[in-house]
C-alpha cells in the first residue's frame, strides 16, 4: 500500500512538472506581435529563457536601397517562425570561432530577444551592438547569446546586425545630395537607431520596458554605443550605456571619407558618385573589390556629415551636445598589445635601444620618446621594451586614454559615471596574449563554455572565472536596472569624480583604486597622430595585414579639434 501510494505521488509530480514544462514551452511559442506581423519563439534548451532569433526589424537594403537610411520592415501575414538566427551583414571573414549560420547576405538586418520564460510584466532591456571593426561580426556568435545574462537578472536582452564596411559607412556627394537630410556615410549607425526604435515600439510584446532601455557594446559596438551617445537621432531612445574597450574618436571628416569612397569607387569600374553603377554591382564583388580586408584597417566608420554626427562623438561630449545617459565604461589591460609581438622589430628590441626605437618606430620626436620612456619605465614591464610598445600603443593611447577622455568629460558635466579596467589574466596562453581585446565578453555573459575563447579557461581556473563572472554580471545587470552598478555582495563601486577619479579593477580580487594613469593620457591627448591613423598604424605593422587604404591622407590632431588633410595641404 505504501510503495502503491508512493509511486501515485511521483507520478503526480512527473505530470505536474510535464505539465509546467509544456506551459513554459507554450509562452515562448505564443505569438507576440511587432508591427510587421507576429512572430514565434522558442525555448532554450540549456536555461528556462524564451528566445526569438532573426526578427527582421528593417527592410532589407538591397537594390536602390543599397545606400539609403532604412525602412521599415515588409508587413507579413500568419505567424513567422523565429527560432533560426538570420543572415550576417556583408563581411570578407567571420569572427574566430564563430558558430553562426555562416550565410552573408545585404537582407541582414535582423535582431535576436532573450527573455526569462516564467517572468512577466515590464522587464529592464539590454541591446548589445556587436563588434568587429565595423568590418565583421554579427548578433549571432555564442559569445554574445544572452540566455544566461536574461534569466540571471530577470531582463530581455537583445543583439542586432547592423550593415558593415563599404555596406555601412561609405560616403560620397551623390549620396549626400540625394538623401532628404543630406547624410551620408552613417548607414550602419542609422541601422542601429531604427533597432532601438523597433525596441522602443516593440520590446513591450517581448515583457521588456521600453522605458528602462541600456545599450553596450565592444570593441567597434564601443565606438558605436559612444556615437549613440552623441548623435541627436537616438535622443531618448535608452537611458544608460556601457561601453566595453570602445572610444569616442572613430569618426570621419567628410572630405577624408570621400576620398577612401573614390578607391573603392575606382576598384569597381565606376565614376565617382556613379551610384546607378555602385548599385546594380553584385554584393560580392562590391564586398571583393571595393572593400578592405579583415583587418585590413579602419576605413569605413561613422562620418561627420552633419546629420547622424556634427563632429567627433568625443568633441560633441565635451560641448555639451549629447544624449544624457549614466555611463559605464572600461578597457582591457592589454588589449591589442600581444600584436606588437608577432612584429619583429618591436619584438627583437634590446632594453638598450628602448628610447632609440621609439623615435624610428613611432615616429616620436626626441622630446616625446624621452618623455614615454620616463611615463612608461622599462621595469614595469619585465626590462622588456616589447611589453612596453604594446601598453603604450595599443592599449592606453588605442582604447584606455580615448575611453578615460570621455569619462572624464561627462564626469565634468556631472553626469554619472563609473570607470572600470580588465585585468583577469589567470587564463591559457596569457604569457603571449596578456589581457586581450574582448576577453571581459565571456563574463559579461557569462558563456565561458561557449564559442572560440572558451579554450582560454583550463578547468583548474575555471570556477575563478565563474566566481568574476558572477561580479561582474551582477555589476552589468544592477547598472541596467538603477544606474547604479553597486548592490548586495558585490565589492564598492566608487562613482567616477572629475576630482576623485577612481577605476574598478575586475581581477581575481576586485578593488577600487584611484586613478593612476591620467599622466600617461595627458601625453596622448597631445600626441600628433588622429586616432584612426594610430588604429590603423597598429594594423599596418602585422604581418599579411592586406589593407586596402587610399595612400597620400593623413590625419593631424591639433588641440581641440580633428582635422583629415592630404600630404599635399
């Protein structure tokens, strides 16, 4: 009689936990409406979360399109299936590792919804914006899926596509003539203003809050979150940005931008702002031949034409004109260093020839390798210059200094800031790499396990990882919900101060520390070499980096303002 009653109660709750099952599994697959039609999800397989992938929120730019700001989606009947990931934007190479549907394609604006299976009503919203250089990369990776983030902090998270290279951010007269703003050159950004406001218009269908809105992003989603800060048309589209190993400086003059547009022009057998001819070229060959390779430099970014930014995102900040928002914002301790180690002049320079170097390599005056020798001692960095060319070059002046410049800048305004810096190390290979570009990625999501980098984290070290992940998650989720990044059994946060400048390190012990680098971005703010050029120096100087770039432009920083001449000026 017992076993007979026991076995009646564990068949009872088999039924009522099949039952919850299918309930679950029902709410992701109920339809939710957008406003080009209803579209199904479906249940994720590893965590109780309801994914939507490859929601078309724009029409695909194809045809006269090619060029143009986008427009709204076709309207569809029945209910569309979401369950697959859409194509990627045009891109010559994919992200290492990556384990998305390895179809390119113009008709690829699409984004992707995460959202707890069992919460309801208005949850706060996360939309990352992908990185890449704007030349690679999509929503899709396993690195960025948000399963893990959306059900750890009860939010809806969202990825976009957004066009990219020659696709996204080619410039010219013609285009500028056409267009009924007289912008051109900024189609990627327009692409991820109009997902934001598919956000704003939708997201509530999906159990987000279209009212308690954060954008972040990485690497070029870091410039691009900084140039949503700053261009006007993304005003009150979301209430808080965090910008991963971005800056504010990725922009371009026109006159520079038309001029990179006329190669590619050129390389297609078509008259300058021919756009007739540019559009019926097939999208492979405008891809094969009109645009740079991967990592073959940063040409195609964000231009200042006037519309979508005024100037550099970084000069619009510091003028007051931009989109009040409380920012998060950090870099990786090395970032892109561990390149300056494949180059074998910097690699093989003897300690000796420290400050020598630095005058042939960089093209530093006498006085300015004296003074990085000074900012940069040679026994911080192990008596090996190699280590110090790549702090210098391709850490601080690439990512850190751009990125405290604007923290600075909106600290002074009394906006609300918080400053963080990278250091976890405890990884495979991490004597060649260092703290890499994009190695926070797998703790903001917490997808140590998934895609390319997850061979980084030998099983000795990974419940360390787990354990930083799980502080740094809380940080990203808290800062999306209040603004605030602080809350219970996290370390202190201290609030970034134009007079108390303090960073957060996310290492193996987190700390707050004050700021110990501002000399060293002081020299940078005046080093004479504009931001992409640095950008693009770093890429010239690898092995096989194949670029593509007009040659006779050089850009000039003077104080205060950014200019692009030619040799000739």
């Amino acid at each position: 009689m017992v076993k007979g009653k026991t076995f009646f109660i564990l068949a009872s709750l088999l039924i009522i936990s099949i039952a919850q099952t299918a309930r679950a599994q029902d709410s992701c697959s109920e339809p939710a409406p957008t406003g080009s039609g209803l579209v199904r999800g479906t249940s994720e397989s590893e965590t109780a979360t309801c994914v939507w992938r490859g929601i078309p929120y724009a029409a695909a730019p194809v045809g006269e399109l090619r060029w143009k700001a986008p427009q709204p989606a076709p309207q569809w009947s029945g209910v569309r299936d979401t369950v697959v990931f859409g194509n990627r934007c045009m891109q010559k190479g994919l992200l290492p590792g990556s384990q998305g549907p390895r179809a390119i394609s113009e008709d690829c604006l699409f984004l992707n919804i995460w959202r707890p299976r069992e919460k309801s009503g208005k949850l706060p919203v996360m939309v990352w914006v992908h990185g890449g250089g704007y030349i690679t990369g999509g929503g899709d990776e396993q690195v960025y899926w948000g399963d893990r983030l959306a059900e750890k902090g009860g939010l809806v998270v969202v990825s976009i596509n957004y066009r990219l290279n020659i696709f996204g951010f080619m410039a010219g007269p013609a285009l500028r003539d056409e267009d009924p703003h007289h912008s051109t050159g900024g189609y990627g950004t327009l692409d991820q203003v109009f997902a934001l406001r598919w956000v704003r218009d939708n997201i509530a269908n999906f159990g987000g809050d279209p009212g308690k809105v954060t954008i972040f992003g990485e690497s070029a989603g870091g410039w691009s979150i900084c140039t949503l800060l700053a261009t006007p048309l993304a005003k009150g589209l979301f209430n808080r940005v965090i910008m991963e190993s971005g800056a504010c400086e990725a922009s371009r003059d026109p006159d520079a931008a038309y001029e990179i547009a006329k190669k590619s022009f050129s390389a297609l057998n078509c008259d300058f702002n021919d756009l007739a001819c540019m559009r019926k070229m097939p999208a492979t060959t405008v891809l094969a031949k009109g645009s740079g390779a991967l990592l073959g430099g940063f040409d195609y970014v964000p231009v200042q034409d006037g519309y979508v930014l005024k100037a550099t995102p970084l000069e619009m900040i510091k003028s007051g004109d931009f989109n009040r928002a409380s920012v998060m914002a950090g870099t990786n301790l090395d970032e892109f260093a561990g390149a300056t180690k494949l180059v074998p002049k910097y690699y093989y320079t003897l300690p000796q020839d420290y400050e020598r170097k630095l005058g042939k390599a960089f093209e530093t005056t006498p006085e300015q390798a004296a003074k990085l020798v000074l900012l940069y001692p040679l026994a911080e960095f192990n008596n090996r210059p190699v280590l110090a060319y790549g702090r210098m070059f391709a850490a601080d002046a690439a990512l850190l200094c751009p990125t405290y410049r604007a923290v600075t800048s909106l600290a002074g305004q009394n906006g609300t800031a918080y400053l963080y810096r990278f250091d976890y190390d405890d990884l495979t290979y991490s004597k060649a790499i260092g703290v890499f570009h994009c190695a926070e990625i797998p703790f903001v999501f917490n997808n140590l396990d998934r895609g390319s980098l997850k061979m980084l984290y030998p099983n000795k070290n990974l419940d360390q990882a787990r354990a930083l992940s799980q502080v740094i998650q809380g940080y990203w989720i808290n800062f999306a919900k209040t603004g605030d990044p602080n809350g219970p059994g996290l370390p202190a946060w201290a609030v970034f101060q134009a007079q108390n400048q303090t960073v957060q390190v996310l290492d193996t012990q987190v700390r707050s520390e004050p700021v110990s680098f501002s000399g060293r971005c002081e020299f940078w703010e005046t080093y004479p070499t504009a931001y992409l050029e640095l950008m693009n120096g770093l890429v010239d100087s690898l092995p096989g980096s194949g670029l593509a770039r007009p040659s006779g432009l050089r850009q000039e920083r003077k104080p205060g303002k950014e200019t692009c001449k030619s040799k000739g000026d």
